[in-house]
C-alpha cells in the first residue's frame, strides 16, 4: 500500500552540496588526497539529490521508495555534521600566521592528525553514499510514477451541490459579491474571492452562481486542478456551455478559439474555481471575449496574487474571506450536531466551545468536527472531550476527517520547494501562538532555508517568503505592538505536525508523556520545541537532559520557565537557541556561559521574562548571526564576531568601538545614557545598518541627554544611508532644534518614531523622505505650512502627531490633495487645539481610522475638527481624554458625543465612534508601558 510523503528531505542535502564544493575550494587546497574523494561524494549526493526533488512533487509513495528517501536524509544530516566538526577543526585562532613558533608547531601537529582523521572519515561517508545509490538504482526510484496510488475524489465537490437552507453566514458575504457582480457596468468584470483553504469560497460562489444564473444567457461553473490540464479543463467548459462536444479539437488555441466565438454575442457567467498559478489565469482568461454585454467571472483562490492578476490590479474588485463568527460558527456546529441551531444540552456548552474555539472559524473544520461527532452511536461528555483532545492526532489519521486534511495538504503540495521547510518549522511554536516575522525569518536563516540568489539580502528573501506565504493563505498575518506577525490556524498547525513528524523534521513535548518518549525516537532528533512542564506531584519543573536521541538538534526553542536547562556544551550542531515567553510572571535565570563551546551557533534569543548569564568572551561563534538577550551582561569581546548582524541587547550602554561591528544591520534596545560619547560617534561607522532603536531613559529616570552626545547622535544618523528604521525611546526636550537642522537625512527611512523626542516644529527635511510610510512625531507647535509637509508625503500610511499648542488666530488646513494614501491618523494634544484643526475636501482620500487624544479635558472646550464629513472613507474614530474629576465622565462623554454626531450628520457613511475618558493616574500608568513599547500603538 502507498504511503503519503511529506518530503523536505532535499532541503537537507542542498546545504550539504554546498559544504562540499566549498571543502572543494582553494581555501582547503592542502587536502590533497581528500579532496578527489569529496568531489567524488559531491556527484554521489547530486545524483541522489535530483531524484528527492523529484520525490518532493508525489503525494504518496511506495515504502520501498520512501525507506530510500528516509535513509538518504538522515545521512545527510550526519554527512553535514561531520563536514562541520571538519572545518572547525580545522579553523581557530592559532593557525593565524602572527602566531608564535611553538603555537605554529603544535597546530601544525594537529592538522596532521586532523587530515588524517577526516581522510578515513571521508572514506566511510562515500561508502555509505556508494550504497545508497546503488539502493536507488535497485529500487529503480528514477521511475516512480508520480500518480501512482489511489485517486481521491476531490472534497470541493460536495459543497457544490450543498443544500442552501444548511449553510450559514453566507448572507452577508453573499450580498457584498452580489452588488460587485450586478453594477449596470457593461464591460466584463472579474471578481476575485480569495482566502484560506477551508474558509468556503466555493460555497460561497457556488451560492452567488444559483442567485443570479437566471441573469444570464449562458453560464458554467468550472474547478481548476493545481496543474491543470489545459485542453481537458477548457474542453470541459465548451460542454458546460452547450458547445458541440464532436469537434474533436485538441489544441489550445482552437479551443479558445471555439469559446470566444460561442461567447462572442452572450452575456455569460462563468466561476473559475480553486485557481492556484498566473499562467493559468493567463491562458483561461483568452477564452472570455469583451464583447459589452455586462458579462461576470468570479475567481476563487487562496492566492492573493492571483487574485489581483485575475482582477487586473482592481482591488476593489477583490472580496477577502474572513472566519465565520463566533454566533455564526456555533449555529452551524449545532445544526451538524444536534440538528438544530440552538439544541446544544448544557453539559456539552463548555467543551463545544473549546472545540469551536479550536477551528476558530473555519466552516470546513466545523462541518468536519462536528459530522465525527455526530456520527457517534453514543453522545458522552468524556468521549467529546477526548475527541477535543485528540483533535490533532484524529486531524492526520481519522477517514472521517480525510477531506479537510486533502483540501489543506493541496495548498503544501502547491509550495515551491524553496518554501516548504520554511512552512514547517512553523510546527516550533505552540497552538495561538503570535510568531514574531523578524524572528521567524531570522531562525529560517541560520537554519540554512534562505537562499542569497543574486546577492540579494538574507533577511528581505527571507522576508519575501514570509510575505509569499501569508498570500498564499497558510498563514495569518496579524499586527501587534511587536510588529508584523503570524499566527496559524490550528488545523493547519495539527497537519503541519503530522507533516514534520512523518519526515522527522521536528519534534514537540508539550507533556510530560512526550518529554519521556524523546529517548525513544526512531531517528535522531533534528529540531525540538519544548514547553515547561510541572510535576503535580512535586510541583517541581520536569527536567530534560541529552541523550543520543536529541544531541544533533539543530534548533532548540524553549517555551516557559526554566529552572534547569540541559548541558548546552552538548548540543554542538545546534544553529538555533530561543527561549521564548514563559507565559507566566515567574522569572528565571538561565546559565548560558556554555555557549561559548556552540561553534555552530548562529541565533540566541532570550526573552525579557529570563535573566541570562553570558559567558564574558564569544569571540569562537563566528557564524553567529543574532543576539538577542534583553537582560544579560554584555561580552567584552562582542565587537569581534564576524557575521554579527542583529543584536539586541538592554539595560547597558553601546560597546566600546562599536564602529568596527561592519556586519551589523538590526541594532536594538541600548541606552545613550550609558554610552560614551565615542561609542555614539561610532554609530555612524555601521554604514549597513537598517534598524535602530535606542533609549534616552535609564532606569526610571529620563534624564536630559547631554548636548554633546546629542549632536553626536545627530551626526551619525545621517551617515547611516542604508537606515530603514528609527525609534528613540525616552522622553527628551530638542529646545535647541538638533534634529530640526538636520540638513541630510537618510533618504531610505520608511519608519520614524519620535513620539517622546519634542522638537520644535516639523522639520523640513521630512518632506524630502519619499519612502517614509510610517512616522510618529511631537512638536511644541504647528501651522499649516507644515502640516502640508507631511502631506506631501507620497508613502505615509499611518500618522501620530503630538501636538503641544496651534496658534488661536488661525485654523491648522488639512489642504486638498494632502496625504493621499494615509490610512490611520493619530492626533494628541496637550491643550484644546482640536477646534483648529481642519479637513477640506479631497483631502486624506483613504483615511480610514482616525484617534483623538486631548490630555487636559478641561482645555477641550468642545469643538470638534471641522471637515471630518469630508473624509469619506473614513470607518472609524476614537476619542480619548483625559481629566481630574471621574465623577463628571459621564456627562462629558454624552456632550463628546453629541458632538461628534453634530459634526457627522452630513456624512455619507458615519463612521462609528468609540469615547473613552480616563483619570490622569490611568493616563501615567499607560504611559510609563507606552515608552517601552514597540512603535504603533497609541502613546496614552
């Protein structure tokens, strides 16, 4: 019987090639002898390697082939491993040429030893690859049939002929892609719905095609297939429309031809559904003529790019499908269940909430979980809560549960090979967990995932894929005050798991049950997320120690408090060590001067929540790449690592000679206060650096930054041209203008956040910043001329302005024309200076949500911003203030918002409005976390 395969086996052997062809190099030109035999293990690998890849494209294969496949991969974990300890042996500080006779004497020494050990070893490792080519060729794995296996019967067929009357929240949807469709617009039109798998756009289109089919003189309703073929699927819409099927034509061309002519005077209605590639779409869309007679496609997909070809770049035109809601997805769940919407018995509410919580939203997932229990002979409270339990291990192997698993596995299938060890080892994190993008893609780096194709950046590749899965639908991209993240939904996690497991690419113990079962694995242990566990006995921390299972990790990430962590000096191809939020208060102290012994070690990261003890000297991790420890002392010879790219130290000052860090491009979390005024001076050398966030605050004291240190700071920002990325932590007073007179600015900055740093007014300089599209600010004061300087900005997308005092005389004019992509806007004031604000006509076209902050409410005086009415779309405005007396809250919210309403009544689609007032102890509570937060959210 055919076994499924997930595959990221050639992901391994890529980085293993490399190694070779560099141990290949003029850099080991003394490895005479060994040298023959690694060019012959290279074309051994490559030869094996061509067939993974092509493995990597079958759903499912013999076990023969996938025993094969197995076996491969594991050697190559071990081959890499033993490449790596080769070229660190034969590195280190001694075999400089600077270094003494005896020294010289002794290393020579060595490398004898070490050039002999490596030639035997390498003589085992073309053995063990001389036989498993000789395996592949006797298994004759060049001639796998890529289809071989049983044909499923594809799950979206069902919802096509789903009753109506048991669908639910599908209205509204419904209705929004029915007043796209129905416009008198007499041009074709395209519409796009786009979204995760499982989330119903075929329901939904199939809804919309029953609704409006009699509109239309002809109409067809055809699935696209992942690689379609294209003269069937095209033959398959002529019969749809009712063309002749005995033509016989087989061609592309002829066929298309064939359709446009049927078309050619028809107003037709046509849904293109589950459409995965542009090249598709291209060929496809030759079949629809323009022939004005108010023709309508709908496109569905899970690809946000093909959704915008398919809509030629409308995006208006593009409809984004989101999870049902809570209300919607319990009538649904019920209705499956129970059979009907509102008969869930008391004592099953509790566990049918976690388990609708668990599918959080998603109507292929409810329907599934729910048709399992509803198919039970016998309903008990225990056997839903194992059920709930078990969801994950039931997800990967209950027949019941086979359509959602083959819908969700098409959208892995679909990945490029370069993304889909990337998509795994999302399996290292926890179910609702918030996955921070930089440290994603910064663990996806050292892992080896990233490839740097046309010298371009680690980090933007890595960044791109990141951006290519969310389009794709696989993952869920969330904003939160620690920037971009992720999340993954949970049935995506749980195949995601069984993915990683199947192919032993990560393990998870998350339970004691698990953790005890980590000596017993069939492979080594390769990754290994690990969550604190309890003894209920002891209400001790279950410990984890190395065994040979887990000694090759290459990636440990720690979840939760750490009393006792393994003997890290253990793990010596480990590339990958985070400790991530424990989700509790406890804090805990971490002993990390063992990594010093971490060769391969090229990403730290230890939450604020841990207090970590570093060893004093680093200089031996030369691939390190990210150092990221909030609370831990600071190497002495931390400006000599090499490759050092991010790091993102707190509580101390910049390092002595920063400036010859060359490497760095993410520098985080360092106090000016603390920092020499050389080591300031020093800034402006890292010419690399994209990211900088810094603090003027040390402890709880926001002391004046000394005028030489800031015109040093001011200095060195404007040498960093590569800078993308400014925020300055800590209140302080520009009295003197510094920032105001800088005369070059990086002209790449995208984001600035100044909001605690008041200057005088807004510098002039900002305007000539095109690429800036986020910008938070304090100024003393403002007028109109320089609110049109910001307007200017082609970029900005989201605005805080603090704003101490506008002139009584005359209005602040928000001018026709200014800031025309800016969608959120937050304005703070310190007196009543909302009265002079004003919004013309044509001004801040796609503003959406607008905050209002007055610090002193008896200044407030009660005007609102004239003009608002003229933010047409605007969706939603927030007002907050801020008193002495809470006992009068009440009638001042009712006055605030008689207000607004007054200054809204005009307003073609009043946005809604939210009033909060508050006492100034909640406001200092509120600030006092603002300053240490990341950039976006509101200061308070």
């Amino acid at each position: 019987m055919a076994m499924p395969i997930v595959s990221a086996a050639a992901g391994v052997m890529n980085p293993l090639i490399g190694k070779l062809t560099t141990l290949m190099g003029d850099e080991y030109k003394k490895l005479k002898g060994v040298r023959k035999e690694v060019t012959f293990l290279k074309h051994e690998l490559s030869a094996m390697n061509a067939s993974l890849e092509k493995l990597e494209f079958m759903e499912k294969l013999e076990p023969n082939t996938k025993n094969w496949r197995d076996h491969v991969r594991e050697m190559a974990y071990d081959m890499e491993n033993c490449i790596d300890d080769f070229m660190q042996d034969l590195g280190g500080a001694d075999a400089k040429p600077s270094a003494g006779f005896v020294k010289r004497t002794v290393r020579r020494l060595k490398t004898l030893r070490v050039r002999h050990r490596i030639a035997g070893q390498i003589e085992e490792l073309k053995a063990l690859a001389v036989e498993a080519n000789e395996r592949r060729i006797r298994y004759k794995i060049d001639d796998c049939n890529t289809s071989c296996g049983s044909v499923d019967i594809d799950p979206r067929i069902s919802v096509m002929y789903k009753d109506a009357a048991g669908l639910v929240g599908t209205d509204g949807p419904k209705k929004e892609i029915v007043s796209l469709l129905t416009v008198t617009e007499k041009k074709l039109k395209v519409v796009s719905i786009v979204g995760f798998g499982g989330l119903g756009k075929t329901t939904l289109a199939n809804q919309v095609y029953d609704d409006l089919e009699g509109q239309f003189d002809c109409k067809a309703f055809i699935p696209v297939s992942q690689k379609p073929d294209m003269p069937r699927l095209l033959n398959s819409l002529s019969l749809k429309l009712g063309i002749n099927e005995s033509s016989g034509i087989c061609e592309v061309e002829d066929i298309i031809g064939q359709l446009r002519e049927h078309l050619a005077d028809k107003r037709y209605f046509i849904i293109v559904d589950d459409l995965w590639g542009e090249e598709a779409w291209d060929i496809i869309r030759c079949a629809f003529p323009e022939n004005g007679n108010g023709s309508r496609v709908i496109v569905t997909t899970r690809v946000e790019a093909v959704a915008i070809s398919a809509c030629s770049n409308h995006y208006e035109h593009i409809y984004k499908m989101k999870p049902l809601s809570s209300e919607d997805s319990r009538k649904l769940f019920t209705s499956r269940v129970f059979g009907s919407e509102n008969k869930c018995p008391s004592n099953f509410e509790e566990v049918s909430n976690e388990i609708l919580k668990k599918c959080g939203g998603l109507p292929l997932a409810i329907i599934t979980i729910a048709s399992l229990l509803a198919s039970r002979r016998e309903r008990s409270r225990s056997d839903w809560e194992n059920i709930k339990n078990s969801l994950g291990a039931q997800f990967a192997i209950n027949p019941t549960l086979k359509g959602m698993r083959s819908i969700l596995n098409l959208s892995y299938m679909n990945l490029p090979l370069h993304l889909r060890t990337c998509f795994l080892y999302l399996g290292m994190y926890p179910e609702d967990y918030e996955i921070q993008r930089d440290d994603l893609v910064r663990k996806w780096i050292a892992e080896g995932f990233v490839s740097n194709l046309h010298g371009a950046n680690l980090e933007d590749v890595g960044i791109s894929y990141f951006n290519e899965l969310v389009n794709r639908s696989l993952i869920q991209h969330v904003m939160t005050y620690n920037g971009v993240c992720c999340k993954v939904h949970d049935m995506m996690l749980d195949l995601i798991l069984s993915k990683c497991a199947e192919d032993n690419f990560s393990s998870v113990a998350y339970t004691s049950k698990e953790m005890t079962r980590l000596p017993d694995c069939t492979y080594k242990i390769r990754r290994l997320s690990l969550m604190s566990i309890i003894d209920r006995t002891t209400n001790e921390t279950i410990s984890w120690t190395v065994s040979d299972s887990t000694s090759q990790v290459r990636s440990l990430v720690w979840f939760g408090a750490c009393k006792s962590i393994p003997r890290l000096s253990q793990l010596k191809h480990i590339r990958v060590l985070s400790f991530e939020y424990p989700g509790s208060p406890q804090r805990s102290h971490l002993d990390l001067t063992a990594i010093s012994q971490l060769f391969q070690l090229r990403y730290l990261k230890v939450s604020w929540h841990f207090c970590a003890k570093l060893p004093t000297e680093v200089r031996g991790l030369v691939h390190l790449d990210t150092l990221d420890v909030v609370k831990g002392g600071i190497p002495s010879d931390i400006v000599h690592l090499p490759r050092l790219s991010n790091l993102i130290m707190s509580y101390c000052g910049l390092p002595e000679r920063i400036g010859i860090m060359e490497s760095l491009r993410t520098l985080r979390g360092f106090k000016l206060q603390r920092s020499s005024l050389e080591a300031v001076e020093g800034l402006g050398k890292l010419t690399n650096l994209r990211s900088l966030e810094l603090h003027t605050w040390d402890g709880d004291r926001c002391n004046p930054l000394e005028k030489a240190k800031f015109d040093a700071f001011a200095s060195s920002i404007c040498k960093l041209r590569n800078l993308k990325y400014l925020q300055i932590n800590g209140n302080h007073d520009d009295k003197d203008d510094i920032l105001g007179s800088v005369s070059d600015p990086p002209a790449l900055i995208e984001e600035m956040y100044l909001i605690s740093w008041k200057i005088l007014r807004v510098p002039k300089w900002i305007g000539d910043v095109n690429c800036l599209h986020s910008l938070e600010l304090s100024v003393r004061g403002t007028k109109t001329d320089e609110i049109t300087i910001l307007g200017g900005l082609p970029s900005l997308v989201y605005l805080k302005l603090r704003v101490a005092t506008c002139p009584k005389e005359e209005a602040v004019i928000v001018s026709k024309g200014l800031f025309p992509v800016l969608e959120r806007l937050t304005f703070i004031s310190d007196e009543g200076v909302l009265a002079y604000l004003d919004f013309e006509a044509g001004a801040m076209p796609k503003l959406r949500d607008l905050s209002l902050q007055v610090n002193q409410l008896p200044l407030w005086g009660g005007p609102t911003p004239a003009g608002m009415l003229h933010l047409l779309d605007l969706q939603q405005i927030s007002f907050t203030a801020y008193g002495n007396h809470e006992e009068s809250f009440g009638q001042v919210k009712l006055e605030i918002q008689s207000a607004f309403r007054n200054a809204l009544q005009l307003h073609p689609s009043p946005p809604s409005l939210d009033i909060n007032c508050h006492t100034w102890s909640v406001k200092h509570e509120r600030t006092t976390c603002s300053e240490q937060s990341a950039p976006g959210c509101p200061l308070l």
